[in-house]
C-alpha cells in the first residue's frame, strides 16, 4: 500500500482522496462500482476483467453491462455472482 505524501498529511487529506488504491462497492447481487480503475482488459456478458494499479479484478456473472463510465470509475449491473482478485508481484 503506497505511504501518504507530507502535503497529504499535513492537509489531513483521507488516504481513500490521495490513494491510487481501488476502491470496491458491491450492492446486492446486480451493481458493483470500481473506482480508480486503470482499464477495461476483457468485456463480456458474463466476464469482466479490470485493470487496477494493484492488480486485476475478475467479475463473473450474467447480463453484464458496462454502466457509468468515467476515467476514474466504472459501474458494472448485472447478476453478479463472483469476484476475485489477481494481484501484482513486485
């Protein structure tokens, strides 16, 4: 996890703001929002892979849809039925 710079601590800044770490929301089963994502790798109706800065994030599921993308975020609807992470080797 990256260290918090000196301008960051001495505004009190909260890490989640300065962090390039992901940052998951799932609601229920049929919406997932991934913000601070860096790409889409693979976009099917029942696979979705993401690049983020620690690794890529794997969601499985049927009626996948690409919902309110931005070049910070992106919501994903659907069934969601599982989520898995591969992460980055150093």
């Amino acid at each position: 996890m990256k260290k918090q710079n000196k301008f960051d601590r001495l505004l009190e800044m909260p890490k989640e703001i300065s962090s390039t770490d992901p940052k998951i929301t799932i609601m229920g089963v049929s919406e997932m929002l991934i913000e601070n994502y860096k790409g889409i790798l693979e976009y099917q109706e029942f696979f979705v892979r993401v690049s983020t800065h620690i690794g890529i994030i794997n969601i499985n599921g049927f009626n996948l849809v690409l919902n309110e993308m931005s070049s910070d975020d992106v919501m994903i609807t659907g069934k969601i039925e599982s989520v898995d992470f591969e992460t980055i080797e150093d």
